[in-house]
C-alpha cells in the first residue's frame, strides 16, 4: 500500500486569474484550432469541444447542430453502420464512430469504402488499463492507419502514453468525474478531473499525442479550466444533455409545468437493460452510472451558444485572443483547500 499525498485537484477547487487583456470583445476570440495528430495524418480545424458518446447527448440530432458550429460529436456505439452511412457528407467529418472492444471493429468493416468519409474513431470503455484494450488500440490502428483514433478512458500520466504508444491520436482522460458517474462511490477508483488533465497532457503532449478532458464541467467557467489545464479537447455529457436533439421523452410536471428529461450514465442499469436485454454482465458486473432527472433546456444550439460565449468571455479575462492561448494565460488560484495555494 502506498498513500500519494500531493493534494489533486477538480474543476471546483480552483479559479482562474485574471490577467492585463489586450481584447475587449468577445468577438475577437477564436475558437477553432486546427489540429495535426501523432500517427493520422488527417488534420481537422474546429472547435475542440465535443459531445459525449452517450445516448441522451451523442445522437445524429445532436451532430447536425453541433457540426454547424464545427463541433465534434461523438456518436454513440448503438448506431447501426446504415444509419452512420444516412448521415449527410458535411457533417461526418465532424462526427466520430464509437466502438467498443466487446463489439469489436465489425460496424468499421461494415462501412466498406464509404469509411473514408469519417475522420475519427473513438474507441471507449470504462476502464482503459487492461492489456486487452492497449491490443485493440493497436489492431485498430493497423486496419485505420489513417483514422484520428480517441481511446480511453484513463486518469494518469504513465496510461496516457501507454495508450499513445499503442496508437491513439487523442486520450480520453477522465474517471469517476462524469454527472451520471457513480464509479468513486461504486469502486473507490477516480482522480479529480483537474489535476488529471494537467498530468496527463503534460505526459501526451511529450510524446506528440493530445488528450480529451472527458467529465465534470457542470457550466462554461469547468470548460475554461480544462483547456487552462492544458486538455486539447474538452467532452461534454450532461451539459449537452436535455435538449431537442438528444431527449426521447420530455416530462411535464402538470402542477409546476416544469419539463424534465431522463439522463443516464452508459454504465447504469438503465442503459444496461435497454442495450444488452438478456443483462448477462449483471451477475458480475455491478453499475457504475445513475439515471437523473435534469430540466428540458430547449435547443441544442442556445445552450452551445451560451457555453461558446462562456470560454469567449474567459479569454478576454485573461488575454487569451484563441483557444490554444487559454492554458498559456492561466493561472489557477486555488480556493477550496486549505493550502493557500496557486497552481501556474
Ligand atoms: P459529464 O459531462 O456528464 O460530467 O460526463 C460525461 C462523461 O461521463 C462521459 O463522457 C463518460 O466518460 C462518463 N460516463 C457516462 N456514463 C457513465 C457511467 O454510467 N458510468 C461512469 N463511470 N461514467 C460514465
């Protein structure tokens, strides 16, 4: 047994500093980047954030949107190769194919040619420290040489690169911090987002490779962070949850006339009866997600909006006139611990 006791950090912990700005509007600021990647040589220029591989927030309704405003969409795994081959040319460059190891690379076979459409895979399960997973990273890389390959998810330094070295583009770092996630109450197991993120891009961007903040940013001001922290994209569940495009049913309260809508981990019994019926991983597997119940917010495109002028305003804040300036004008100022503290 080993205790670290280096105090680590979430996204609430902390604020950022504000710093002399040349920009007074927010419309000077911009936010997409254009991205080269370590072993696809694809390149992509967008808005490095990105909706969740979840079934209430990664849905076809939810890329249409999102990919206007050069967004990324993760869609969820439970898409069927004819529905991917439906969707329209613009946005499938802006869109990422999930997979996961248990289904293996078949729905990227079934594609056949019309494969090359696609930018990127992201390849997702729970746990990205087995030795099965870092194989399948490296099978998927020598079938879609040329593909931006996400894989994750993992929390520290040495399993970034690990999975960088078997052929992912883009980590996905995050666990235990997700809305719907009840992992550090089910297994004990987690690391605060914050402090992740700036361990785990200082150890990617060493090697080339870039990483995915994915979890915990509850408003505009979490997503600011991440990018401080140095994370290259920023994955968004419950935020992009509750809306038009990705809400199957919408609740209405007949006293209070609220409206709600069911959102649920993809680790919670209620995705795990809806996608796997005969619920065999039950006996052993025990849930790491919750299902909620979160406001009916309308339009996918207000909310983005909303958040896109949230990262706008901290960069006039801080003087940051793109995104990719945001970590190199941060300065955290720790707030919730005792330690008075600041983190550059
Ligand atoms: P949010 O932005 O809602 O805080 O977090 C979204 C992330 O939570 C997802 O991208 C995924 O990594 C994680 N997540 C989604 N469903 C589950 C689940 O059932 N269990 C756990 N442990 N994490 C989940």
């Amino acid at each position: 047994m080993h205790i670290e006791n280096e105090v680590k950090y979430d996204f609430s912990d902390v604020l950022i500093k504000p710093k002399r700005s040349y920009y007074t509007s927010r419309k000077e600021v911009d936010l997409e980047r254009d991205f080269k990647f370590k072993w696809s040589n694809l390149s992509w220029k967008g808005v490095p954030i990105v909706a969740a591989n979840m079934d209430t927030v990664g849905t076809i309704g939810s890329a249409e949107v999102l990919s206007k405003h050069k967004v990324l969409t993760c869609l969820h795994k439970f898409h069927t190769a004819d529905e991917l081959l439906k969707i329209s040319s613009g946005i499938k460059k802006n869109v990422a194919i999930t997979i996961g190891v248990a289904e293996g690379l078949q729905t990227l076979y079934d594609l056949g040619e019309q494969i090359k459409d696609f930018n990127f895979i992201c390849i997702d399960v729970a746990n990205g420290y087995t030795e099965q997973f870092c194989d399948f990273i490296k099978l998927a890389r020598s079938e879609f040489e040329n593909k931006i390959i996400i894989a994750g998810n993992v929390c520290t330094p040495e399993m970034t690169e690990q999975l960088i070295l078997s052929g992912a583009d883009i980590v996905k770092v995050g666990i235990g911090g997700g809305s719907a996630c009840i992992t550090r109450n089910v297994a004990g197991v987690g690391i605060p987002q914050l402090s992740a993120v700036i361990e785990c891009s200082d150890a990617a961007h060493g090697i080339g490779g870039m990483v995915m903040s994915d979890g915990g940013c509850t408003c505009s001001g979490d997503i600011s962070k991440a990018f401080g922290a140095n994370a290259d994209f920023v994955m968004l569940g419950g935020l992009f949850a509750g809306h038009d495009e990705n809400s199957e049913t919408i609740t209405e309260n007949k006293i209070s006339g609220e409206k709600t809508v069911e959102f649920y981990g993809m680790a919670s019994s209620t995705a795990l009866e809806k996608y796997y019926s005969d619920n065999k991983r039950k006996d052993y597997k025990a849930s790491e997600g919750k299902l909620v119940s979160i406001p009916y917010k309308g339009t996918l495109e207000n909310t983005l909006l909303d958040l896109l002028g949230g990262v706008r305003s901290t960069c006039t804040y801080i003087g940051a006139k793109k995104i990719k300036d945001i970590s190199k004008c941060t300065t955290f100022v720790c707030v919730n611990h005792q330690i008075n503290n600041i983190y550059t």
